[in-house]
C-alpha cells in the first residue's frame, strides 16, 4: 500500500488526537490548503477501510478516526515501521541540515537529491527556507555553483542548532531511554526516520558513556535540573566530545572566560571535563569548560527556595511583578496578589533570562498546543513581554512557557483537598503548575498537588503519595503511575477518575482510603518529627529577629551611601548584632560591585550581604532627607531616600534563607508593599510585616504539618 508523506502526517496527526479535528486545523498544522486536506482524506479513507476503521465526520465539528483499539494499534505500528520513500517538507529541510552540520565541508546538491528522491531544483528551494532557520543560530548558508553548499560560522552557533535539532524532534523520554539503553532495536527499515538521523549526530555509545558521568556530577550540584536541562546537557557534552575529536574547539571571550570562574558552575563543569577527558583519551580546553558552565547556569531549576535576595534575582523580581500587572489588566484580572504566580515566574524567568542572553534557546514541545488553544492568552503574554523585556528578543519557545504560568493562575479557583498527589513533569516550568490547576479543576479530592521533574522523583520515597501522575514515561519505574499530556484530554481525565473511584470508598460525606493504601500509609517517626521541629524552629527564630531588630532611622545631615554604611554597622555592632564592622562593611560593599542596588521604580536601595561576622538576621531602614543619587538594578541612574540594609550569618539555614527572600519579594511585591516601604512609618511598616509574616508562618507551619 502506497502512503504519500502528506497522508501519512494527516494520519499521524488524526491518531494523536483524542478530539475532532476541523480541516481548517489540519491544513494550519501541515501548511497546506483545506482543498489539499480534502482531496487527501478521501485517500486516507481506503486506507482506514484496510484497517476495518472509519473516518467519523461531523458538519461543523471535524473529523476523527473511529473504530476499536486494536485495529488502531496496528495502523499505528504500520506507520512506524514504514519505510520513508517520501518525505515531507520539513523533514526533507531536517535531513539537509544534519547532512550539512555533520559535514566539515561542502555537500553536493546532487548527492541530496539523490538521497532524499527528490530533484535538485526541490533541494535548492528546500535550502532558501533553511537560510532563515540557520540566522536564528547566527549561522550562514554558503552556495557557489560547482562548490556545492556548506554552512559557515563558529562552532558554538553550529552545537547549538545540532542541540537544537535534536531536542525539537526527539521526545525527551526516548533520549532517557536511549542514553540509558532501555529502547528496543529498532529495525534496519528504520534506519531513515528522522529520529535515526538525528541521533546519528551523536554516536549512541558515547551519548550512554557522557550520561553516565553527568549523572554521577550533578548529584552533588547544589540545585536541581530539569530533565529537559539535564537532557540538553548530556548531549550537549556527546557533541562536544564528538567535534573535538574531529578536531572543532569551541572559541570563547577571554574576559566571558574570567568571569565564568569564580562561579560555583564552573567547578562542576571541571570536574565533567576531568572525566571526560579520562574516559574518552582527549584534551579538552578551558574554553570548552566555559561552555559548559553557561549550560549549568542556564539549567537551574529551583522551586520554593529561590532566594530573591540575590541583585539577579530581585531584578526578575521587579519585571514579574511588571508583567503580572500587565497581563492582569489586558485580562481584566487581578493576578498581583497571586503569590504561587510571582514565585513561579521568578524562577523561571532567572534561567530564562540567561538563556536568552547567551543565545542558548529553548524548545517547547508544546508551543503549537498552546497557540491553537491559549491563542488569546497567548497574544496578550507575548505583548506584554515585548513592553517589559524590550532589551530582550524572547522568543516564542518561552513565551508560550510563560503562557502556561498565567494559565494555571487565571484557572486557579479551587482549593479542596483530600487525595495527595504527586505531578512528575519533564521540563518543570509552566507545564506542571498548568496540569496541577487542571487537576485541581476535574479533581477537587486531589491534595496539596506536589509538581517534581523524573530526577528529583528518582531521589525521593513516593510511597507517601496516593496518586502519581505523571506527563513522560518514568524510566525503570515498575509501580502504578497514570502517564497524561500537560493540556490533559478527556479520555485521561475518564482513566484518572476511574482509578481514584477504584482507589477510593466513598460513604455519604466521609471518605476513606481502601486497603492498599492504608498499608502505605506509615506513622512519622522520631527523626521526622525532629526535622520538622527545627524546621519551624528555624522559621520563627529568624521572622523574630528580624522583627525584634527592626529599626527605621532618620538622617538629618548630609550624608553619602559609604557614610551610611559605616554608621549603620558601627550601630549593629553596638547591639551585638555584629562582631566586626569593618569586615562587614567589606561585604557589603563587595556585593554592592556585582551591580547596581537602587529598585527601579522605587525610591529605595537594598544593600545586602552575607558575613561569618554577622551574628543574626538584621533588618534596618536609614532614611535621608535629601536624595541620594545610586545606579539601579537596571544599571541605570536613580535616586533613592530609603537605604534598606539586609544581614545574614554566612552558614544560614534554608528556612532563614526563606525568610530573608520573603522579605525582599515583599519590598517589591505590589504598589501598596512599596508605599509602606518608603512611607517613613516604623510603626506602619511593623504592622505590615507583622500580618504578612503571620501569614507567611501559618502556610508554612501547614505545609510541615500536612507532609
């Protein structure tokens, strides 16, 4: 049976979806005409009836391929093992651009014309719609008569596009599979998918060795990765190994070289290298640990304990709360009180930025979704980001990300809880909070909705949780998980119901939980109990302090910021606060290099730090009579009236930490946060911190709790 590449993509796309499709929708995906799609389906139909299936459709509604599971199953394997004698578009378009990365010189127009059963005339109009895809990654197609076409520009550009390739058309849980040999052999028919290309980038031995090694390292990274991040990297390295030995270095700043370590990243990034270099016999330069570090630093996935009292980080702070505002406005929404929206904007929008500026990228399986069923929503995010980053170019991939964020805020509207559920997430941005609020819709038994990515899930004991959902397969994961797309369809909402109906026996009003789980359910022991302890120890001590030490001085005189500084420490060590002025003083002024203090917006700057000779958490506002003129966190002049001064022991723990980044998001957390800020009201600004900390101890005193 002969299937032309346009059918067989129509069919694949009618076999995914659960739901009808209208023509129109169709024809948008594949980029062709209605008429197209119409004359194709009356073939599909022959096709189908081979298969004892039908094609339903419905005037005003779509089309839907119906008939039972079974005879769908072998369509399905019929179109996986096909042998691809005809490619589409697009994927003729990928095919060429593996041949031409791969390549380390020109390829002739004839040998892919001949490799892909097309004319040369079909290759060369294929190439014109690749010279705009290779500009995204600062790459340039060469063409001369005779020559035959190459790509030219650095090598890191060309490991980002092959990176790139890899990730848009490689479902991330097949990439886990193969790094961890857990596929089947694929058959030799297969070997022309693009699937198989694509991972002929990469030798699938060498991608198994450099996970090996990642997986070891960042064990000990003090953050966590997403699985997408965790995914980039491995082959990232792969490819990195793959062109040194064929002789490519990457070539990067020297001043990019120096900055890059003094960080943290960089001795992880060290330390891969040594192994790699090890396993594989090769030198690899210093410019390549460079490289990797920027992969590390724009792969962090923190969740709740993302400290705003970083300069970067309240800096993202401010252009959320922004962006919050503005898309709450177009919505006819008030978002600026949603604390779970601003929390998850921050962190994602920190790695995001870096991504952008280093011009790393990002793929979005989901992007299309998105834009066909959030298309409004959509518009207004990206508008929104184009006035609040508009020193940025943010791409699509992270817009529909972000997307996904206010969805999961403007869905939000139940908080009931019974059933504790574990939510595991490829990516761990945006797609998990969306999927949480949807089950929280369909679900309301669903209880204190906990979102992980499948390595931080390998890391923990699931047993405490009733029901694991989960949006990839979970490698070597044998016990009961319910796998779901992110937007969830109706028939995953119908399993999910059906296996909490089975897991759960409802008697009137009361529900109880049926046998096997009450076997999982197991008593808290000691050293849980103790753990909790000093957790809320750890909370209430550091919220006290701050409290207690609260001070807001006056400054008649004329004074500079350096002035200010010393008068407040001399002042904190009066008050056993300190131990050491001039060395905290230091410290401060040391973190005061990194960038500009001033809040953007505000009249106000905050100077923090870290010392071993601070004693406890401090918290001081010294307010001037006069403005004072400082650079902001935008880099740009400003002047302030309030200094706001925040201390903290060197070896804090993660509740104070907590605390502190609190307080910073609270200094910049809304138009009235600012005003009691900068009112000049000790006993106002007391008030408020009073009530908000309250709330603050109260949900996390829950959260403990409820573990």
């Amino acid at each position: 049976m002969y299937i032309s590449a346009r059918e067989r993509q129509i069919l694949e796309i009618l076999l995914t979806e659960t739901d009808e499709m209208t023509v129109k929708d169709l024809a948008d995906q594949i980029g062709v005409s209605g008429r197209t799609v119409h004359r194709d389906l009356k073939n599909i139909e022959d096709i189908l009836t081979e298969y004892e299936l039908s094609l339903q459709k419905k005037s005003g509604v779509g089309v839907q391929i119906t008939g039972s599971k079974d005879k769908i199953g072998e369509l399905e394997l019929f179109l996986f093992n096909l042998f691809h004698t005809e490619y589409t578009p697009d994927e003729r378009q990928t095919i060429i651009l593996c041949a031409l990365l791969e390549s380390n010189g020109p390829v002739k127009l004839l040998g892919l014309a001949n490799d892909l059963n097309v004319t040369i005339a079909t290759v060369s109009a294929d190439l014109t719609k690749l010279e705009e895809r290779l500009q995204t990654f600062g790459l340039a197609l060469i063409r001369r008569r005779g020559y035959g076409v190459e790509i030219e520009g650095d090598e890191g550009a060309k490991r980002r596009a092959m990176s790139n390739l890899i990730s848009e058309y490689l479902d991330e849980s097949e990439i886990l599979s193969l790094a961890r040999e857990n596929i089947q052999k694929r058959s030799t028919q297969q070997i022309n998918t693009i699937s198989e290309r694509l991972l002929g980038l990469v030798e699938k031995k060498k991608l198994l060795t450099v996970e090996k090694i990642v997986e070891s390292t960042i064990q000990d990274l003090p953050f966590n990765m997403a699985d997408s991040a965790y995914i980039g990297l491995v082959v990232h390295l792969a490819l990195a190994v793959e062109r040194i030995q064929k002789g490519e270095g990457i070539k990067i700043n020297q001043s990019y070289l120096e900055n890059q370590q003094s960080s943290k990243e960089y001795k992880f990034a060290g330390k891969i290298v040594s192994q790699l270099e090890q396993v594989f016999q090769i030198e690899i330069p210093e410019a390549e640990i460079a490289y990797i570090t920027m992969h590390l630093k724009g792969a962090k996935l923190r969740h709740d304990n993302e400290y705003l009292i970083e300069d970067s980080s309240l800096q993202i702070a401010i252009k959320s709360r922004n962006l919050i505002d503005m898309v709450g406005k177009r919505v006819g929404l008030d978002l600026t009180t949603n604390r779970s929206l601003f929390e998850g904007l921050v962190v994602h929008l920190k790695p995001a930025i870096y991504r952008i500026k280093q011009k790393m990228g990002i793929s979005n399986p989901l992007l299309e979704k998105i834009r066909r069923d959030y298309g409004e929503l959509f518009s207004t995010v990206k508008q929104a980001v184009e006035q609040v980053f508009h020193e940025f170019y943010v791409p699509d991939e992270e817009i529909g990300y972000l997307v996904m964020h206010f969805g999961a805020a403007i869905l939000a509207n139940k908080d009931i809880v019974q059933l504790k559920t574990l939510v595991i997430c490829s990516s761990g941005i945006g797609t998990s909070k969306m999927l949480a609020t949807r089950l929280q819709q369909e679900f309301p038994e669903l209880k204190e909705i906990q979102n992980v990515s499948v390595m931080e899930f390998k890391k923990m004991k699931a047993d405490n949780y009733q029901l694991i959902i989960s949006t990839i397969p979970i490698p070597d994961y044998h016990l009961d998980y319910i796998l779901v797309s992110p937007i969830l369809y109706k028939d995953e909402i119908e399993k999910i119901r059906s296996f909490i109906n089975e897991q759960i026996i409802i008697n009137g009003s009361e529900m109880k939980f049926s046998v096997p789980f009450i076997d999982k359910i197991s008593k808290k022991n000691t050293k849980m109990l103790i753990e909790e302890m000093q957790s809320i120890q750890g909370y209430a001590q550091t919220i006290a302090a701050i409290l207690e030490g609260f001070e807001l001085t006056k400054i008649n005189d004329e004074e500079n910021v350096t002035a200010i500084i010393k008068r407040a420490c001399k002042e904190l060590l009066a008050n056993k606060k300190i131990n050491n002025t001039e060395a905290v003083v230091d410290a401060i002024f040391e973190r005061e290099k990194l960038g500009g203090l001033g809040i953007p917006g505000t009249t106000m700057a905050l100077f923090h730090a870290r010392s071993a000779h601070v004693i406890t958490q401090t918290f001081t506002i010294y307010v001037t009579q006069n403005p004072i003129e400082v650079v902001g966190m935008d880099q740009k002049e400003m002047e302030i009236k309030s200094i706001i001064l925040m201390l903290s022991p060197e070896e804090t723990a993660e509740s104070s930490l907590e605390v502190l980044s609190y307080l910073s998001s609270l200094l910049i957390e809304s138009e009235e946060s600012i005003s009691v800020f900068q009112s000049d009201d000790k006993e106002e600004i007391v008030t408020y911190l009073t009530a908000r900390f309250n709330q603050f101890f109260t949900e996390k005193l829950n959260k403990i709790r409820s573990v």
